[in-house]
C-alpha cells in the first residue's frame, strides 16, 4: 500500500512548514489528487489517520479535493479529459496521448493553530 509512504510525505511536508511558518498544530489538510495519480482516496484517508497520531496533525481533519485527467493529442491537438491512462483520444480515437494534468498528488490548503 504506497498510500501509507505518501500520507508520511505529507506528514513531512507538515512538519516542515511548521518549521518554516511558525506554527504548531494543523487542523485541515486539503489534499489535492489526481485521478491518474495512482493514489486510492479511501486509502489515503485510512493511511492518513495512521500515520498522523502522535504528530501535530493528530486529528486532524483531510479534505480531499479530486482533480480530472488531462491530456494533449498529438493527433488532433485538442486538450481533452481522459480517466485512465492509455485510454483512446476521445475526440479522435488515436492513442498519442501526452498527459499533462490531473497526475499530481499536493497540499493544496492547511488550517493552522
């Protein structure tokens, strides 16, 4: 399960911008991810609540905040949504797709005490 190995990056990024910003408890995560990123959203909030005891995120609240798939067609040159990587080009059918959103997975917000 890599979720648990990101939720303790995240956990990293906390402790960091603590350090950086000067505060000392995070009451809510926003948590951006792509649909292509790879992470499962059910996961990362069960991994989340693990990794996150004991730390100054502990009870913390995660709001996730799911982004679409993008992608450029090489064929058509149109943007277009794509849901799965390797899918067909929806508005050609070619497969020349260069993805180019919606593969990220970032702390988009934080609220701090």
């Amino acid at each position: 399960m890599h979720e648990m190995s990101l939720c303790e990056s995240v956990v990293e990024i906390l402790n960091s911008e603590a350090r950086r910003q000067g505060f000392a408890r995070v009451k809510t995560v926003w948590l951006e991810i792509g649909v292509l990123s790879g992470a499962e959203p059910e996961a990362m909030r069960f991994c989340f609540d693990a990794v996150t005891k004991g730390s100054l995120a502990d009870g913390a609240r995660l709001e996730i905040v799911q982004t679409e798939g993008q992608a450029w067609c090489l064929n058509c040159a149109k943007t277009v949504a794509v849901v799965q990587r390797f899918d067909a080009c929806p508005e050609c059918g070619g497969f020349q797709l260069q993805i180019t959103g919606g593969d990220a997975l970032r702390v988009r917000e934080l609220e701090v005490e």
